[in-house]
C-alpha cells in the first residue's frame, strides 16, 4: 500500500515539478481538524491510484514558503500538478469523492 509523501523546500522541485507522474499535493498543518480530516482521503487515493499519481503532503508550518509561493490562503488546499503547472485547485475540507470528481476531467490516464 503505497501512502503519501513528505514534501519540503527542499525537494519540492524534485518530487513535483519534475516529476514524471502527475502530483496530488496536499497543503496543510500537522496541527488543524480539517488538515487532519483529509489525511484520510489522500492515503485512500494514494494507494488507490498507485500506478498513475503521486500523492504528497506538504505541512506548511515546516514548509511556509511553499504556501507563499503558490498563494495558499485556505487551508487544507490541494493542487493537482501535471507536467510541473497546476491544473486544478482545490480549497477546504472535501471527500475523497469530490477530490476525485474534479480530477477526472484532466487526468491523462483513463483510470481515474
């Protein structure tokens, strides 16, 4: 079963913008209810969709330029990056269902 990553400053560039599969990033606390509430849902999709994206979490008290870079305002936030650009944002406490309905239209792969 394949679980998110940690995802830091340091290798931010490596694990998302470079990567070869599209990135699922979770922006949130270690600290908040509904940064602790989503966990769930992205270890679901993590092991779920292991073969075709990446699931990773940034936690933005370790990490706060990451969330100035990208104008993270609401928390949790979640960015679906393809080829290194965001193409979805989603904002506030969500399903795995409602994650995943606003992703099919872009992903590459049919499985979603």
């Amino acid at each position: 079963m394949k679980t998110t990553i940690e995802i830091n400053e340091a290798n931010f560039e490596t694990e998302v913008l470079k990567s070869s599969q599209p990135v699922l990033v979770e922006f949130a606390t270690g600290w908040s209810l509904p940064s602790m509430m989503m966990n769930g849902a992205m270890d679901e999709i993590a092991a779920e969709f292991v073969d075709c994206l990446k699931v990773a979490r940034v936690k933005l008290d370790r990490s706060p330029n990451l969330g100035l870079w990208y104008g993270i305002r609401c928390l949790p936030a979640i960015l679906y990056f393809s080829d290194g650009e965001v193409r979805i944002g989603i904002f506030g406490t969500t399903s795995k269902d409602a994650i995943l309905s606003q992703l099919r239209p872009v992903m590459d792969s049919g499985r979603i």
